[in-house]
C-alpha cells in the first residue's frame, strides 16, 4: 500500500465513517485523504504535523483536516496511558452534491472554509467531547443529527487555524512516500543529533537539492522543521517533568547547547523555558 494518498477503508454506501483508534490501529505515517476528518483525543498525547504546521496534543484536543492536507499524529511512547482517537470521515458531498447548500446550512460555511488548512477546535469542547464519544452507538439517524449538532458547534466555536495556504499540494506515490520519510526519520530522531546529510541520504538527495526539495513542499527549512519538533517536546517536558531542570530538558529535546535552546525556545514560544513552565504550573 502507498503511503500517500490514503483511503479510508469505509464501507460502501456509508455517508458518514465513524473509526476509533487505539495502540494497536493507530496510523503512524504521513498520509492525506479525500475525507474531511475530525477528531478527538479521549487518552493519551504525542505530536502532530498537519500541513507546515507541528505541535503537541493531548487528552480532550480536537482538530479538523481538511481533505487531502498531508498530517501524521504521533504517539508519545514515554505516555504510560494508550493512546485513543476517535474520528469522523465525510465530504462536503456525502449527503448529495447540494445538500450543504442549502440556507438553512449557510453557516457552516465557514466550517467548510477553515477546514482547508486544517484547525483546532478551541471551545464548546465539553459538548463536543460528549457528542463525539458517543455518536458511535447512535441509530443511522441520531447520528445524523449528531453530526449536524457537531458541525453547528465546531462552526461555533473558537478556532486555530494550522496551516499555511501555501502549503496547499496533494501529495502522490513516491513523492508522498518520501516525505514520510522524511517526517519519520525525524520524529524519530530529533533528541539526538540530525544532520542535512544524514536526512538528506533518507531522501536520496545531496544535501543541496534535500534543502530546497524541503522548502518548496512545507514553506520552512528542514532546520525550523527540526527545532519546532524539539521546541515541541521542551514544552511537554517542562509541563510535565517539574523533577527535570531547564538544562537536562533541552539535551533530552536535541539541544547540545543550553544558550541556543533558550533563544529558540523564546523565539518561538515568547517567553523562556523558565517563564514558560511558571505558567504552566499557576494555571
């Protein structure tokens, strides 16, 4: 099976695919499809990359991918507690060509809009939440009324958008591939050291041609690519670890110097890593 493009293994004449997800089918690699997907996080945390875009999630977070944006959600193996995911797969066109325009769906619009770079849901998440994990038990029809309520909430709701519109590109066969690749080798790799040459032999490029092939295809170096993901895990470590001081958190995130991580971290984060966990642990 290709990794990319992806599809959804949903029976036939199915107009909304309902999956949950736990250790043993948890999908691991980059991959895109031409479903709409929301989901929810029930346990566990790790990192995602949605588009150009990486970050932590965590218990109760729900995002929304657009078709066809390239995204890969990745547990944290340290997490003592499995990882579970449920999620919904529609189209805009899962009902019939017309039936979301319709004016009494006029808005979500703007559900339908969002989802194109992908976003995650910031509020309502307690009805959300309630909705989602059990809409799998409902009749055909609940659901239906579920989902239509869960489209009203999300369009509703406070939202952060995680991709950039330049980084709209369907990916396809070799190419997707190897931009799996790429992405694994990293999140699999980013607490030690990373070199160009070595991610660039994962590509079978010269480290050259890998910088500028990485470029086009998610708007940033593969170098801001690879300090977002450890800058990622500082912050999960530094709300979580309070055992660990600030210099043992950035070896164990891929920094062999304490000076630059705490000028990434405030670069990227706005505060130090310092400021950053005082916060944490008042809120």
């Amino acid at each position: 099976m290709k990794v990319l493009p992806f599809k959804i293994p949903k029976p036939e004449n199915v107009t909304l695919y309902i999956q949950k997800y736990d250790e043993a089918s948890f999908y691991e690699k980059l991959h895109q499809h031409q479903e709409i997907q929301i989901s929810i996080f029930t346990e566990g945390e790790g990192t995602y990359i949605i588009g150009d875009c990486v970050g932590e999630f965590k218990k109760n977070d729900i995002f929304v991918i657009g078709e066809n944006l390239p995204h890969i959600f990745k547990r944290d193996a340290a997490f003592e507690q499995e990882t579970i995911m449920i999620s919904l797969f529609f189209s805009k066109n899962s009902y019939g060509e017309h039936f979301f325009n319709m004016p009494e769906f006029e808005h979500f619009n703007s559900f339908f809009y969002d989802a194109v770079l992908g976003f995650e849901v910031l509020s309502n998440k307690p009805e959300l939440f309630s909705l989602l994990t059990k809409i799998n038990s409902y009749s055909k029809y609940k659901q239906f009324t579920a989902f239509l309520n869960i489209l009203s909430l999300i369009s509703e709701a406070e939202k952060q958008t995680l991709s950039s519109l330049i980084n709209l590109k369907k990916y396809d066969g070799d190419e997707g591939k190897r931009m799996s690749d790429i992405f694994q080798y990293t999140m699999n790799n980013f607490h030690k050291e990373v070199t160009l040459d070595s991610v660039a032999d994962i590509a079978n490029m010269t480290p050259n041609a890998f910088c500028r092939y990485f470029k086009q295809r998610t708007n940033k170096t593969f170098v801001n690519f690879l300090i977002d993901i450890r800058i990622g895990n500082a912050c999960k470590l530094l709300t979580k670890n309070n055992d660990l001081n600030i210099t043992e958190i950035s070896y164990k995130s891929g920094f062999n110097n304490l000076a630059n991580f705490n000028r990434k971290f405030k670069a990227i984060k706005g505060v130090t890593p310092s400021d950053y966990r005082r916060k944490q642990f008042a809120s």
